[in-house]
C-alpha cells in the first residue's frame, strides 16, 4: 500500500482505540488492519420467528415489539422510574420482554443501561441479534444488537456479518463485533484505493485467482457465499505461494551458490560396517542411505531432513552416513538434545563400528577433565573419525581437523544460534543431517522445513511387535499395579510417566513427586527398586538414575516426559502414562515408543480421568487405535492445530498465516508449492520484468528472516 495511515485517524477509531487494537491485535496502519480476516460468518439475512428458537441456536436475529421493560437492583427488585431523575448507580440490569406474536423472549443488559433504557420503550419495533439461552426456564438473550429496521443502521448491512478475532480488553472497552465490523469499512474505503496487486497478471489467469482488491472487500463483506469462496481462495493460495516461493527461493540460490564438500568414495569402513550388520536394512534405511549419498557425491552442501518413526531405525542410517564421510577422509559430528540420549547414541555407534577401525568419542557437560583433554586433542588431530556430544560440542574449545557432516538428532530442541555455532566450526560449511522420531505432517514439514530436501523411512524392521495400548480409569489401578508385579517377576521393567512435576493446586492431577511416593508404597523395597528422573534433577542424578534402570538395576522408572526421546531400554515392556489427556498425540506417541523395543509382547496403559472432554477422548481412542506415527500426527494437527503440536512451538512457522491452515488447506499447499517451483525453474532470481511484484514481495521483512536452511 503506498499510503499507509495509521489507524487512529479512522472514522470510528481516535487515538485510544487505536492504542487498544494495537496491544491487543498487533495493528497500527490500515494495512495491517484489512489483513485482519473475520474467522467465520453469521448470516444477518433471514429473521427467524422466537417460536421456534432452541436455546441451543447458534446465534440468531428476531423482529420483535417491546412489550415491557424494567430496571432491576441487585436483590432484583424494581427500581423506581416515576421521577425525573433515575438513580442508575443502582442499576443492577434492565430486563425487557419482546414478542413477535410466535412468542416472548427475555433481552437482559448489564452494561450501558443508562443508554439502552429511554430506547427500549413499550410498544417500539427492533431488530435483534445474539445468542439465546435459557434462565430459569425462561428463553432469553444477553446483551443483543439493537437495530432499528426503519433506521440507516440497517441500510448496507452485509447479509453475512463477520466475526472478528477479539479479547475481553477489546469487548469491555465497546469494541464490539459490530463496532468492527464498521471500522473496518472505514479502513475499506480509506485503504483499498492504494492496495497494489502483490502477484503478478500472469499469475492471477494461470491460477483462475480473482484481484487483490476484489478479495479484500469480500473476505470482510461478502456480496454472496461465491464471493466468499473465490475471495477466501486467493487469499489462502497468496500467503501459501508467498511462503513456498521465499523458501524454495533460498534453496535454489544455495544450491547455486553453496559449494559442497565433494564425497566420491563410499569407504571399507562402510562396507565393513554394513556387511556386518546382523539383519537386513528396510527398503525405506536403503532409500534414504541412496538419497543421502547422491547429496554428498554431488558437490553441493547437503540439507536434509530425517524423518522416522520411533524404532525405523534412523540410528543405523545416521552411522552408514557417518562412514561416507569418513572413507572421503571426513569426521563427524552427531549432536543430541540430553546427555543420556548422546551417551546411548555413543555406546550403540560403538557397538555397530567394531571392527571397522573407526575411533569414535563422546563430548558431554559432565565429561571429566583429563578425558576432556584428551578428546579434544584426538578431535584437532583428526585421529576421531566420530565424535558424540550435546551442547558441549558448541564450545569454543571444541575444535575440529575437517568436519565434514554434521548429524543433529531431534534439532527442534536446539536453540538456532546454539546450531549456527556449530556449523561455524568448519571452514567449509559441512553437509547437514538434521533427525527427528517426531513424525511431521507433510504441510507442516513443507512449511517448517520448506528449503530443505526431506527423507521419510516409512517402513518398520520386520518383526516389531506392535504395543497394545489401552484405557483405564482410576478404579482398576490395583489391577494394573498386579500386572506390572507380574512382569516384574517375569524379568521386565516398566516406565510410569507422570505430566507435572510439582504440584499445582488449581489442576487435580498427579504429579510426579507425589507418583513417585504412592509407586513406593506400592512397590516396596525389598524386593522391588524404584528410580526416578525429573527436569528439576542434576545431571549427574539423572544419569544415575537412568543407568541403574537401562542396566537393570531397577524395575520401575518413575519420569516426567524427560524420557520421551530416544531412551532406548529393550528390556521394558510397560509404559503407563498418568493423566494422558495432558498430553498430545505426537508426545504420547513419542513415549509410547519407549517400550516394545526387545522384541516380546509390551503394553502402553493410559490412566485418564473420569472427566475427559471429548477431544481428548477421541485422541486417546485414535492412540489406542494406530501405532502409525504418520497418521496420529496429521490427526494431532487436525484437532490443536500446527502452533501447539509437540516439538513445533520452539520453531513457530516461518511466517505468520492470517487466512490459510496448514491443518485443512494441504492441497492448497501442496499446488502453491509446485507452482513456486515451476516459476523458479524459470526465474530463480525473479529478475524477470514480469515478476517484479514478487520480487518486491520477497524483499519485505516478513520474507527476509534469517536463513534458517544452513542451521536447519
């Protein structure tokens, strides 16, 4: 827009409002303003008759004459209106009965009395509009819209009014849905004359999409339900387009300009390695093995997302990929979000590279001194081939000879300047592996990770044992606490998860302090050995407790979610999850991976409330129903959406989405995202005169952010 008011100058609007839709919307000019979409619409066309109103109506709009109205105080008592002067600091509500001869309802007003009393008059015909509901089994409607159907007010209402995202700030302060609904047509008819087209005239035929102008009005306005469509339509494919093009953007300008390291060689060490192992790859390890290695023989910088299902076995490609680098003369590093999950990764990497000649060493914040020393002079000299670590492997005194591959498991638990740091380490900017167990939605994963290649192993070791999953409620917990004694007795440990950890007085839920207390009781000691790991524990209290358990030397291992990635203890075959309505999808399944990884029969139990809503029982039902992670995730974003789902609130979207869902709008999406590819095929600089407006798109700060693809 190339003149951009502020907001303030709106009819309708003045200084203070504008200061209030700027703490409470994040807008100051009309620009911003008109990119506020109402969320869904209410049809203001039809009257409908108070006969036949249901106190559970949506909202709904009567034509009806005032039969009485009265001014109640706080006992409910009349207040006197015979004098002139009525004390309305005595007001409690006023109470007026409507009738539009099918039958009467009740109009209550708490607030602006004084205003709404001398309208309301007996015998006076209005339009109303709100949400009915019954009080002492009398139907009435609080705080209604008044119109009067003579009046302008009702000239040039839309037949579908949109409703505007609001805060109870807003709402007190008389910013009401209607109030709205007309600064936004000011901001219409002040704004929309400067509004430049932002894609280009090719685009808009190619695409069947309608103008910029012609949406904005009828995303606020709609002339009819068509309208809206087309309008709700383009604005969803603009943000989506935009979204993908700055992405795919980035990675065509990497591609061109990032200078790889050349891998050529595969390496005995590789071969040795693989021809070792005690069971064959999946079909998926073997792709995605092929898909990394053309990555790394290409002479361009690699960026590649990982992503597996808990137990497909992303472990095992990670160290294969690892040994490419080391038969091209090449170290890696492998970098985890805990220490217990780096010290598993070292104690398996050594387990599958016996024999192989490959010096690998582990890097932790609890490493001691002396074998610090010696760690970091084996890395410098190039004598480690593979080094393991957490965040200590950023530290200044971590000093590679040739890092060739950097491997982050679980990345979104990084901090993205903790990875810059990383990848400054090498000279030349090392191919990148980035692993996550959580299964990503494919519109999420395009949006998150837009400007990286992705791999999916889809496809489980033959043999896994699916867990049985299953509800219970409270009454049955000595029936479970029986089970567990019995798989106890038969050699097996169990996880018992809890979602707290200290306790919160306003939430009835158990919390893992006081778990732990009545697992004591319950299973005493002797004969039984009960650990426990929490976030609020020291490091070396977590290891302890967590050694003790992968060794065998407890039988039951009470946590907080701390243990939800990567702890890989065969040996347990039952994780029981308290409160798991807390909890969603993703993370549920995350911790429902801890257990079924030994190869006997295991079982996830699910202790919920007796009070689960209805969106949490259809997530514990769908859990109980698939081990897919794939599908549970699609489904998790479905129902909380893709800000809220687990591992994704750290990284937030790359740019904010006004209109469009990565939750509905996938096939949206997906044609955005190959028509971004086609136009780059051809213009990878957009230097194109005919592109210009989305060159002038892609340089606003929104689009200008770091590049995340280097530290992805």
């Amino acid at each position: 827009m190339r003149n951009d008011p502020d907001i303030q100058f709106l009819k309708g609007v003045g200084p203070k409002r504008a200061q209030l839709l700027a703490s409470e919307l994040g807008v100051t000019d009309i620009s911003g303003l008109i990119r506020i979409y109402p969320y869904r619409y209410i049809d203001r066309s039809s009257i409908v008759p108070i006969g036949s109103i249901q106190s559970t109506s949506a909202m709904v709009q009567i034509r009806a004459q005032v039969i009485s109205s009265v001014l109640l105080d706080k006992s409910g008592s009349p207040v006197d209106t015979s004098g002139p002067d009525i004390r309305f600091n005595t007001v409690s509500r006023l109470s007026a009965v409507v009738s539009d001869g099918t039958g009467q309802m009740e109009l209550v007003f708490f607030k602006g009395v004084k205003y709404i009393w001398p309208r309301l008059q007996p015998g006076k015909v209005f339009i109303f509009f709100g949400k009915p509901s019954v009080y002492n089994g009398r139907l009435n409607m609080v705080h209604p819209e008044i119109d009067d159907p003579s009046g302008q007010e009702m000239q040039g209402q839309p037949s579908m009014a949109g409703v505007y995202p609001s805060t109870e700030r807003l709402k007190n302060a008389g910013i009401t849905g209607k109030v709205m609904s007309r600064i936004m047509m000011s901001a219409l008819e002040a704004g929309l004359p400067d509004v430049q087209e932002t894609l280009p005239e090719y685009v808009l035929k190619e695409k069947g999409l309608v103008p910029l102008n012609y949406a904005l009005r009828n995303i606020h306005f709609p002339k009819d339900q068509q309208a809206l469509r087309k309008a709700e339509y383009r604005l969803k494919f603009e943000e989506l387009f935009l979204l993908q093009l700055s992405l795919l953007k980035q990675k065509y300008v990497r591609s061109r300009n990032e200078r790889g390291i050349l891998m050529p060689n595969v390496g005995d060490a590789f071969h040795k390695c693989y021809n070792s192992l005690p069971y064959s790859l999946t079909g998926a390890q073997k792709r995605v093995i092929r898909e990394i290695r053309e990555d790394m023989r290409s002479g361009r910088q690699m960026n590649r997302l990982l992503q597996g299902d808990v137990g497909s076995g992303k472990t095992m490609v990670a160290v294969l990929s690892a040994l490419i680098a080391y038969g091209n003369g090449y170290q890696t590093c492998i970098m985890a979000p805990t220490e217990v999950l780096a010290r598993q990764h070292y104690a398996n990497i050594c387990k599958y590279l016996e024999g192989t000649g490959v010096h690998v060493a582990a890097l932790t914040g609890t490493t001691r001194t002396a074998e610090r020393r010696e760690v970091l002079e084996d890395l410098a000299s190039g004598k480690t081939g593979i080094i393991v670590g957490t965040h200590a492997l950023i530290e200044d005194t971590v000093v590679f000879r040739n890092l060739g591959l950097a491997i982050v498991d679980e990345q979104h638990r990084f901090g993205v300047d903790q990875r810059a740091r990383l990848w400054g380490k090498a000279g030349i900017a090392p191919h990148i592996l980035v692993m996550t167990a959580t299964p990503i939605p494919r519109t999420l994963a395009m949006t998150l990770y837009g400007d990286l290649d992705i791999s999916v192993i889809d496809e489980m070791p033959p043999g896994r044992i699916p867990v049985q999953t299953i509800q219970i409620t409270e009454t049955q917990r000595l029936s479970m606490y029986k089970f567990i004694k019995d798989q106890i007795a038969a050699g097996r440990q169990a996880f018992i998860v809890y979602p707290m950890i200290f306790e919160n007085e306003k939430v009835d839920y158990k919390n893992v302090e006081r778990g732990y207390e009545e697992i004591l009781q319950s299973f005493p000691f002797p004969p039984y050995k009960v650990a426990i790991v929490h976030g609020q524990q020291s490091d070396e209290d977590k290891k302890f407790n967590m050694d003790a358990f992968a060794a065998g030397r407890a039988d039951i291992l009470v946590s907080t979610t701390v243990i939800e990635v990567g702890v890989d203890v065969p040996n347990a075959t039952v994780m029981v999850i308290e409160s798991p309505e807390r909890f969603g999808l993703s993370q549920l399944h995350q911790l429902r991976g801890r257990v079924g990884r030994g190869g006997g029969a295991s079982y996830c139990i699910l202790v919920r409330g007796h009070k689960v809503s209805a969106e949490s029982r259809k997530r514990l039902d769908l859990l109980c129903s698939t081990e897919d992670g794939f599908v549970l995730a699609e489904e998790d974003m479905k129902m909380r959406g893709p800000g809220d789902l687990e591992g994704t609130q750290q990284s937030g979207l790359p740019i904010e989405l006004g209109l469009a869902s990565l939750s509905t709008d996938g096939q949206i999406l997906a044609d955005a995202r190959d028509y971004a590819a086609h136009i780059l095929e051809q213009d990878p600089d957009l230097s194109s005169p005919r592109n210009r407006p989305l060159l002038a798109e892609m340089r606003k700060d929104k689009y200008n952010k770091l590049d995340y693809s280097k530290i992805s």
